[in-house]
C-alpha cells in the first residue's frame, strides 16, 4: 500500500528564518511527487511535479527536491504569506493521487 | 478563466436527507474527482471518473454515488446523509496524459457539509 508521511505537522517560523518540510514515502513505480498549497478556505493550488531522484524545482522562495525515499520542500528567508497548509501527493500506476495529511506553516511577522 | 467551480459552498443537512453537491470545469479535462477533507485525515479520494461515460470507487465512496453528466460536469450525490459525512468536499480535474504522468490536479474552492 502507498505511504506518504508528512512532517511535522505544524511549522511555526519567524520572518526570514529558513527551514524545511519533509514528506517520505513508500511506493512501486513513482510516476511523480507533488506539493501543493492550500490557503484556510480554499482548494489545494498546484506548486511543483518531480519525477525523478535528484530532480529540483524552485518558485519564488520556494525549492522541492526528491530522493528515492523523500522529498523536501525547502522555504528560504519565509514572509507572513508563505503561511499555508503544504500537502505532499504521489502518483504510481494508477494516476490517482494519494495526498499526504499536510504541514501547516506559520510565518510571523 | 473560471477554472473548477463547485456549489454550493456551505449546506446543513438533517441525518437521512439527501443532496447533491455539483461541479464543473471549463478546461477540457478528461479527468476529475471527488475529495473529502477532515481535520488530521487530508484528502481522501471518494470516486473519480477518468474520462466521459466512466466512474470508478476510491477510497471512501460508502454512502456517495456520482455522475458523470458530461465532460464539463461531475456531481456527486448523498441519498441518506449522515453525521460522519460531515466534511469539506472538494472537486478537482486533471489532463492525464498516459505515459507523461503529469496528473496534477485543479481544484474547486470547496463545499462545507455539516450533516446534524
């Protein structure tokens, strides 16, 4: 069965102090990893696809990369509005995505 | 550009009613699904259609039926609801292409359902 384990759970970080959210996970035949970013109140919004171990991906702030066992999304020098709820999703087979339970990420200003 | 849009976005049922919660997308994608969200459980996937004229179970789909109305349209219906339905749903749609693995979803904003 497909695994995704995100953690923590819950990020509290002060503006400009970097760090990095984890999401491991156990599969057969990875197709591609995905992070996405969900705002309180709305649907998830896509951020990045990795296919392949030592692949990386930047946008703004924002730098994924994927192992054969985990992906990291790292978050450098974070402003208030990076704060989001992260989801980690991987697809084999099947081209169904299974999410991970997310990292809730707060930025203080 | 509308994208994936839902309605409606909050609804209060009694056990044992019945509703249905609809979606649509104008981005000609052949795929689209039905999540559910709880608190500490992430998404969950409760039907998908793959294509027009196709439906097939995920993980949770006790209790929920679906159609496929056409390529625009997927609704997905609770006959007899119930307290453990009680949930946010989300709507999302994809352009699969077999072979590329780009199956990144669009999602609507989401419909709060609290079944008392």
């Amino acid at each position: 069965e497909d695994q995704v384990t995100q953690s923590p759970e819950a990020l509290r970080l002060q503006e400009g102090e970097s760090s990095s959210l984890n999401c491991s996970y156990t599969v057969s035949g990875l197709r591609g990893l995905f992070w996405y970013r969900q705002d309180p109140g709305k649907g998830p919004e896509f951020l990045f696809t990795l296919y392949s171990a030592g692949e990386e991906k930047e946008k703004e702030r924002l730098k994924a990369t994927l192992t054969k066992k985990e992906s990291f999304l790292h978050i450098t020098a974070p402003k208030p509005e990076d704060s989001a709820t992260y989801l980690c999703a991987l697809s084999r087979g099947s081209y169904i995505p299974t999410f991970g339970r997310g990292t809730s990420l707060i930025v203080h200003p | 550009n509308a994208g994936v849009t839902q309605t409606p976005k909050f609804q209060v049922l009694k056990t044992g009613q019945s509703m249905t919660l609809q979606c649509a997308q104008d981005m000609n994608h052949n795929s689209m699904y039905w999540y559910r969200q709880d608190p500490g459980m992430g998404l969950r996937l409760i039907y998908y259609s793959a294509s027009e004229g196709t439906t097939d179970k995920g993980e949770v789909p006790n209790g929920y039926n679906v159609s496929r109305l056409n390529k625009r349209e997927f609704s997905l219906r609770l006959e007899s609801a119930a307290p453990s339905q009680t949930s946010v749903y989300f709507c999302a749609s994809s352009e699969v292409h077999r072979g590329l693995g780009n199956e990144k979803l669009f999602f609507g904003s989401g419909t709060q359902l609290s079944v008392l």
